[in-house]
C-alpha cells in the first residue's frame, strides 16, 4: 500500500510543480470596530500559495457535482497542507476571486483541497 506521504510528494511534484502558479489567498482576521462598537470590516492578511486552477466556467450556469455553477466561475485544486475556508479570497492574475465551495476528497486522509471560485464583481 502506497503511504499518505507518498501521495502527497507525489502530487507536490507532479501536478503543483508542474502545473502550479503562485497566487495570493487572503484571510479576513481580527474585526474592527466603530465607536459605538459595532463591526465595520475586517482586517485582512494574505500570504502566497501555489494552486493548479483549472475549469472555467463560460456558458450558462449548469448543474453539476458543486451544485449550481455560474458563468466565470473557476475550480482549483490547493495542496493539502494549505488551510483555506468559504469566502476567503485568491487573487489570481490581478483579479479577486471568493472561495465559495470547498472539497475535501479523502484517500484514506486528506491529499488535496478542490475549490469552488467566483470572481468578486463589486
């Protein structure tokens, strides 16, 4: 039997590697607050990642395995070491993109994130 770290070198060098390219996730964190205490926003901290984006999204929407797909939306595949979660962001090529969907797919453990991107329009 192949072990879990195997899978991963072997993704790590034969899909990131190859296919890869270096975008920048970003992660809300710490609230801020108005003066009355209310929150206003969040502040942000990004860092650089290698996805394999793939999947463009160009016609209409369609039904398939995420669900409801909307035109320009992106799928990309994330190493499994990178944490991400539903509406951070990745910027990809100058433009902000939201995670709207996340899959996990386990073979016995986790060995890759696949994401669900839409283009952020405001």
């Amino acid at each position: 039997m192949v072990s879990i770290n195997a899978i991963h070198d072997k993704l790590s060098n034969s899909l990131f590697s190859k296919y890869g390219k270096s975008v920048t996730l970003i992660k809300e964190s710490s609230p801020t607050y108005n003066v009355r205490g209310e929150v206003t926003g969040y502040t942000e901290t990004s860092s650089t990642i290698t996805i394999v984006d793939y999947g463009i999204t160009t016609s209409s929407k369609q039904r398939v395995n995420w669900g409801l797909v909307e035109p320009g939306d992106r799928t990309a595949a994330i190493p499994y070491d990178v944490e991400v979660a539903i509406n951070d962001k990745l910027v990809i090529n100058g433009v902000r993109f939201n995670i709207v969907d996340i899959r996990q797919p386990e073979l016995p453990s986790r060995v890759v994130t696949l994401a669900l991107l839409r283009k952020i329009t405001s």
